[in-house]
C-alpha cells in the first residue's frame, strides 16, 4: 500500500498511521517525526527547520523535497508507505508525483481525516508525548497511568512546544492556506477518500477500514 494521511494537525494522522502499519507492515514516514529528531539531535537540517517548528510556520517546499526524495527512495520504503505529513502544500504534490514516477510506482489512497477546529485545539492542547518512544497520551481522552510518565518505557511525557493555542492557531491558518488545496488537487485524481475522525482512535481506524476494504 501507498497511502497519504492528510488533515489538519490533530486529526490523528500519526495515530491512524501507526495503527495502518500494525496492520499492513507498510512503513510509517512522518515528515514531522524526521524533522523533530532532527532538531533533537542537532543535525544540521535541524539548525535548519527549528525556527520553523517552533512557529508553526511550514518549512520551505525545497528543503522538504530533498528530505522526501532521499527517504522514499531507501530500500525501506520499496514496498510501501503510509505517508503522514507530507505533502503539504502543492509544490509537494508534484516533488511526490516526480519521485514516485522515478520509482515507478503510484499512490493507492489519500486520506483525508477530518474533525472541527474546536476539537482539534482540544486534542492538540491536551497531548502529550513520549520523547523516547514516541507513545501519544492525552490528559483526558488518554491520560497515562501515573501522571506525566510513559506507560510504554517510563520517560517524562512532554507536550511538544508547537502544541500551545498560540502556534496551534497559526498551524490551522497555514492548513487553511496552504494544505487544504491539495485535497482538492487528489480529489480530481479520485484518490481522495474524506474519513470522519471525530471520536475515539478505534472507531475513526474502522472507517479507514471500511474505506480500504470498499475498493
Ligand atoms: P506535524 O508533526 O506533521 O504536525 O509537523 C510538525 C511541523 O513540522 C509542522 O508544523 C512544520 O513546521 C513541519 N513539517 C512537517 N511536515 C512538513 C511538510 N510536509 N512541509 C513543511 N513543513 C513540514
């Protein structure tokens, strides 16, 4: 399968994704993922694209083209993908078609997860994450067993710097912006399929699936 997980952040891409993968062995890319390690472990592409995290602002087409080029073209990705996160703006779209053209291969799905803004900035405000391996909890909908610590491996949780109203906001006007017209541009491919992610992790996982198995 090659899938692209689309939606405003928040929708659950990275949790739906990661569900996919325990099902398909796909692999997960997440371009956010890529970039947050980055910036942790002070590679120079993370010197590069912090500024741009921190704000919420996206980071530049060609930077993310390079990024993408190199990474789907890794052994690893030869039989499949879930894509989450990328692309995000429409000179990734076609960066996406060139690359997969070179490879030879084209996309099955994109999905399109969508949920209204207010509980959007519920989920992000309340998230919480792992540092060390990566586990998603929420202080209501997902709160750990013991406060502020990862069921998983035990770490502090932390909840990451672009999860505050502030940077949320500006991250939905560049969504708005700049990443909801490329639903429209999958959507004349007939690759766009829109899923409803309101509720729970498993419930908007059955629609995925309901979606796949329909075709
Ligand atoms: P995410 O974890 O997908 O919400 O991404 C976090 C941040 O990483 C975004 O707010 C952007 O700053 C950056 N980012 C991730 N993917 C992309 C992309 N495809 N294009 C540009 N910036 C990206």
């Amino acid at each position: 399968m090659r899938i692209v997980l689309m939606g405003m952040p928040g929708a659950g891409k990275g949790t739906q994704a990661a569900r996919l993968v325990g099902e398909s062995g796909s692999l997960h890319l997440s371009t956010g993922d890529i970039l947050r390690e980055a910036v942790q472990s002070g590679a120079t592409l993370g010197r590069k694209v912090r500024g741009f995290l921190d704000s919420g602002a996206l980071v530049p087409d060609d930077v993310m083209g390079d990024l993408i080029a190199e990474r789907l073209g890794r052994a690893d990705a030869a039989e499949g993908f879930i894509l989450d996160g990328f692309p995000r703006t429409l000179p990734q779209v076609a960066t996406l078609d060139s690359v997969l053209e070179r490879l030879g291969v084209g996309l099955d799905r994109v999905f399109f997860l969508g949920a209204p803004e207010t509980e959007i900035v519920r989920r992000l405000t309340g998230r919480r994450v792992c540092p060390n391996c990566g586990a998603l909890f929420h202080l209501e909908q997902r709160p750990p067993s013991s406060a502020g610590v990862c069921d998983e491996c035990g770490s502090a949780l932390v909840q990451r710097p672009d999860d505050t109203e502030s940077v949320i906001r500006e991250r939905l006007r560049v969504f708005n912006e700049q990443t909801l017209p490329i639903a429209d541009a999958y959507r004349q491919r007939g690759l766009l399929r829109e899923v409803d992610a309101t509720g729970g992790p498993q419930e908007v996982f059955g629609r995925l699936r309901q979606e796949l198995g329909r075709d």
